[in-house]
C-alpha cells in the first residue's frame, strides 16, 4: 500500500522495473567487528562471524583482545571505567558476552530491479550496476547527491525460480527531500535520463584506453563501495545499460515489480552465456 508508482518493461526477455515507495522502514544492525569470533549467524541469506560487542553490563565499557599475547598475562582480563563498581573484579557475570547495536530509521525509497541481462547474473552484476546509478544521479543533478544512499535487497524467487536482486535507493534525511519522486516524474524520464548519461560517462571515460583498466575513479569507482569494489566493473556496467536504454520506450504502468516474470532459463551466469 506504500508504492505510488511503478514501471516495468514490456518484454518477457528483459525483465526490469522499478517503484516509489512512500514509506519504507530501514534497519542498520552492526554486528560487531568483521571477522572476529568463531560462531557464525545466517542473516538475510549471508552466513557470516557476527561476534558482535562484548561489554560491562555495569559501566559499558567494550572489551577489547590484549594488545600482545606476551603481555595476555600482565593485562587484565576485564576493561571497566575508572568510577565502575566492578573495575577490580574479573567475574564473567560482569559482562555482557554479546550485544548487537541497531538503528531505525524511515524514509522514502526507490526500489529498482537488477536488470537480467545477456549478462547474467552473479554479485559482479549487482555492484557494477549499483555504482552506475550513483554515476548517472551526479550528472544529471549536477553535483553532490550525498544524501542519496543504495544498499542491495535479494528476495527469493518464485516457485523455485531465481532469485530477485534488488536496489534500494533511499534518502537518508529521515522524510525524504523529494528527490526520488522527481526521477518518476515525467513519466520516469527523468530516471531514463540517469541510466543515459550514466552510460555515456562510461562509455567516454578515459579508462577505456587503457586495456588494463576496467573502471576508474573517474567513472564507477568510488571510497564509499569498500569491500564491494573488486567485484565493479566498467564493461559490465556499461553492456547493462547499453542494453537497458534500447528498451526503456517500451516502459508500462504496473501495480508493482515484484510481478514481474523472470525466464527461469537465466538462474546462473553460465546458462544465461550459454543462450546466448
């Protein structure tokens, strides 16, 4: 009851959408720090150490590893704040073994369906077409779009089908400014303008001369991808859009996106090669 509009192409073998959503809630949880721990924890289909924060129920403090092993003895086991009433008792009943922090927070929100591709689909699909939006949003409001932020949302397909990758571009001022209603307006051609000007930049950035090069900070890369940026790729990107853009006249009206059929046929990246 949250989506005000949505778009969808008229083509069983393109499957791509997109929808405003007026009210969507996000939750942030940090699960302490990466890596760290043996237990691991299945969370949104992604199996991972989430150790999360060890604390003193008593005074908050986190504790920390000793900085040495040679010096494991000298240390104390437990960290406490100089007023704690426990800072020279070593019982575990002191701590907190582990704490997740979380924030909540709504906004309004700007859901885009991963398109299925001659491509395929895999991870490399997903962050190389993720970083392209914020590339198009640069140019075509002419500068910062900071407060725009993306994070990727997978939903398992239906009746065994492939799986659904989404992107979720949200405005982090709490309410939304408006700018995610304004790429809809005109009948999404504002958001067609994005995913253009996207791929011309990648198209005609220097790095295309450069055979060893497959994406510059100049064009896809940016600091804030992290961990994600080996799996960007210019070529990728720019064999998505290039593709996209010759379909995009055939946009229709739809209740929402997640009706939208997928062809089976494109469940790994391997069988979709293979068709074509």
């Amino acid at each position: 009851e949250d989506i005000e509009v949505a778009w969808s192409l008229k083509s069983e073998s393109l499957p791509f959408g997109f929808e405003f959503i007026r009210h969507a809630q996000f939750r942030d949880i940090n699960f302490g720090e990466r890596g760290k721990g043996s237990e691991t924890l299945k969370v949104a289909n992604q199996t991972a150490i989430r150790s999360g924060f060890k604390l003193c129920k008593y005074c908050g403090m986190v504790q920390k590893p000793p900085r040495r092993k040679r010096d494991a003895v000298d240390e104390p086991v437990q960290t406490h704040a100089i007023d704690c009433e426990k800072r020279k008792s070593e019982d575990p009943l002191n701590l907190i073994e582990c704490l997740y922090l979380y924030r909540e927070f709504e906004s309004d929100a700007l859901r885009i369906l991963v398109p299925f591709t001659k491509v395929g689909m895999d991870e490399r699909v997903v962050q190389s077409f993720m970083a392209a939006v914020p590339l198009g949003l640069k140019r075509r409001f002419g500068g910062k779009v900071d407060h725009l932020r993306m994070t990727t949302h997978e939903e398992p397909g239906k009746d065994n089908g492939p799986a659904r990758h989404y992107i979720m571009l949200y405005d982090s001022v709490p309410g939304g400014t408006g700018y995610l209603h304004q790429l809809l307006s005109q009948d999404a051609q504002t958001l067609s303008d994005v995913l253009r000007m996207a791929s011309e930049q990648l198209n005609s950035c220097r790095c295309n001369a450069e055979p060893d090069k497959d994406g510059c900070y100049s064009c896809l890369y940016q600091y804030r991808l992290g961990r994600a940026m080996n799996q960007v790729s210019r070529d990728c990107a720019r064999d998505i859009l290039d593709e996209l853009l010759g379909s995009l006249d055939m946009l229709e009206r739809v209740d929402c996106i997640s009706d939208i059929e997928i062809n089976p046929q494109f469940d790994s990246l391997l069988e979709s090669r293979f068709i074509a």
